[in-house]
C-alpha cells in the first residue's frame, strides 16, 4: 500500500493520521450492511434514526481502528521506535514502524498491545451497555444501546482476529517474538510467523470459498478476498526474510558509489542535459556550490521543467536540496537503505557521515550485489 495516496487527517503526538483512498469504498459497504443489519433488528425504528446510527456507528468503529493503531505507535514510541504515520486503509489499519524491534521483548508488547487495546475497547462499550440498561442476551433497546453492543462485540473479534499467529495480524508479531526469544534467532522467528501467516491465509481463502459455493454469498467471497489479502501480506514479510538474509550485516559503507558527477549549482539545464546527462550516460548528479553539496539532480527533476525553460533555470533552481533528501550513514544496514530506497520510491540515497557528504547508495548497487550472490550460489 502507498502512503502517497492518501488523505491526511492530521497529527496526533507528531503521528500523521490519513485515510487511503481505498478506505472510503470500505466506509460506504460498512454504513450499507449497518443499516441493513439495525433495520431488520429493530424494524419499528424511523430510518433516518437507522441512518444517522449506522453512519455514527461507522465512524466510532473507524475511531476505534485508529486507536488500536495508536496503541503500537505509542509503544513502539516507548521502546525507541520512531512511528511516522497511521493509515486507515480498506481492510484495517497501519502503523508505520520505521524499525525493527531490536529484542524479543519489544517485539511482544508491539504485537500484543493492539489486540488488547480492541478487547479494551468492546470490554468498554459493552461495560457503558449494561450500565444504562442492556441484559447481554436480549436486543437493546434504544439506538444508543445499539450501537454500544455492536461497538462491543465487533472489537473484541477484532480482538480475537488479531490474535490469529501469523503475519500480518498481531499475533504474528507475538508468535515472532515468543520463537524469537526460545531460539535466540530473529531470522528463523519471522520465517515461522511468515509461514504460519501463510497457512492462515490459504485456509481463510478455502473457507471463503467454501463458504460461497454452499450458498454464503458475499461473505464467502469476503473471506476469501481477505485470505487473498493475507496471503500477499504474508508472502511480502518472507521476501523480506529473504532478502534480510541474503544482504546479511552488509552495511551501506561496503555500497558507497563516490565518483559521482558533480555539477556547479549555477550550471543551466540545457547545459546539464547536453553536457553530463546525454554523455555520460549517469542518471544522477550531485549539485554543488563552492566545492559544497548542496542537492541532487535526476532526471525525474529535469523533466518536471518545461523544455522552454531549460536555458533559463539552474541546476540550483531545480535540484531536490540535500536537507530535503532521506539520507543514510555509512553503518546502517543495507537492508535498511533498500527499504528506504522502497519506500521513498527514489532510486539512490546520499551518505552522509559527521555532516560531510561520502557518496550515494543506489538501488542498482544493492541489486547487483544480490545478484552476484546468487550467480556464486553463495
Ligand atoms: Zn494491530
């Protein structure tokens, strides 16, 4: 999922809350089936009362979705994880953890915290039901009721959902962290929550389908298209594994492509293009002012200009500038830069080591080196 695509709410504690667009096709199903579902409990009820509930329900359901997000943010916050967003997407929501728990025991307390953070939750708004009036057992009675019961129940399945040992879901991270801490082998732990992952997955696909073809309907077919979902989130946490392994305690140092081209802020596009870019075939150029790196030139930077106005605008005027760019240290992990150079959907990353710029790591630099791995069979 990309976080570009996404409507940001605001911040909560420095956390960017957004909205992925995908969510808001979800919200309108949600609000649709609440109101088939409190109309045909409470059918006597007038449906703008059915529609304002169903609507008021969606959102507190949604609210309680990025709570329990917050809940692993908070944590990871806690433990010296820094959390950049959480996004509300189609089936769920995400926290953006930018770093790997660095001990069995983090690991736990970020998985477990949001499974009981929803119990939490439904515990709550059955705990307010009773209070004012419900007897579990009977229908409630008032809209306000009903939406508490609903609320109550649907948390703790989702509770119960996230306890699931597998990745994605919570309990993966709990599984992780519990293999972890037994075999003392980081690797071999995310292999088993993947793999596990994996197996729920296929059997929510197969339920799904059974679901459908022996009359279920729709909620066949959901389940399956979440076992679907499951099945990719669990396949990308193994690459990573993978690739994790295969790029071992490589660090970025080992990757640093130092000649590059370097370009006087002042030199003009035109120039840029005709000069450096058409001849001698690199695709990036460090931009720099009294001997100074001062930003980066791509491409992706150069075409952003009119053609018109190549002979007229600087490398300075349109390089990306350096306080601008996510950059790397020489010590951090390649893995690390790859899932930057991801993320960021940017093709290289400046070095910078004490404030002086070293060099750059590309994409291509780390690719080759898997690749050369593989044709040693190593
Ligand atoms: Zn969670």
């Amino acid at each position: 999922m990309n976080p570009g695509s996404s409507l940001k709410l605001g911040r909560i504690f420095g956390i960017e809350i957004g909205i992925h667009y995908s969510w808001f096709l979800i919200a309108i199903l949600i609000i649709l089936s609440l109101s088939g579902y409190f109309s045909e409990e409470h059918g006597t009820w007038a449906s703008s009362v059915i529609w304002s509930m169903s609507i008021l329900t969606a959102i507190l359901f949604f609210a309680a979705i990025i709570v329990h997000e917050l809940s692993h943010a908070f944590v990871a916050r806690l433990k010296g994880l820094p959390v950049s967003s959480v996004t509300l997407f189609a089936l769920g929501g995400v926290a953006r953890i930018e770093k790997e728990s660095e001990n069995p025991q983090t690991e736990f307390w970020l998985g477990i915290v949001g499974p009981i953070t929803s119990a939490v939750i439904g515990g709550v708004c059955l705990g307010a039901a009773r209070l004012i009036g419900w007897t579990p057992g009977s229908d409630p009675d008032s809209p306000a009721l009903a939406i508490l019961v609903w609320l109550g129940f649907v948390n703790v399945a989702l509770a119960a959902f996230n306890m699931l040992p597998g990745f994605p879901m919570d309990g993966g991270r709990v599984l992780r962290a519990i293999v972890w801490r037994i075999t003392g082998d980081r690797d071999r732990a995310t292999a088993a929550a993947s793999k596990t992952g994996h197996l729920l997955a296929v059997m929510f696909i197969v339920l799904g389908l059974f679901m459908f073809f022996g009359g279920a309907g729709f909620g066949g077919l959901w389940i399956a298209f979440i076992g679907w979902f499951l099945l990719n989130a669990a396949k990308a946490s193994y690459l990573e594994v993978e690739l994790r392994r295969a790029l071992g305690d490589l660090r970025v140092e080992n990757l640093i492509e130092n000649n590059f081209p370097v370009i006087e802020s002042n030199t003009s596009i035109d120039q840029i293009v005709d000069d450096f870019l058409l001849k001698s075939g690199e695709r990036w150029f460090m931009i720099v002012e009294q001997g100074v790196p001062v930003g980066l030139v791509t491409p992706r930077e150069i075409a952003a200009v009119e053609r018109r106005l190549w002979k007229f605008k600087t490398a300075g005027d349109v390089m990306r500038p350096i306080a601008d760019l996510h950059t790397v240290d020489p010590m951090t992990p390649a893995i690390d830069a790859l899932e930057i150079i991801g993320r960021e959907n940017v093709n290289q990353l400046p070095v910078i080591d004490d404030g002086r710029l070293r060099g750059v790591v590309s994409r291509e630099r780390i690719i080759n080196f898997l690749v050369t791995r593989r044709e040693l069979n190593l």
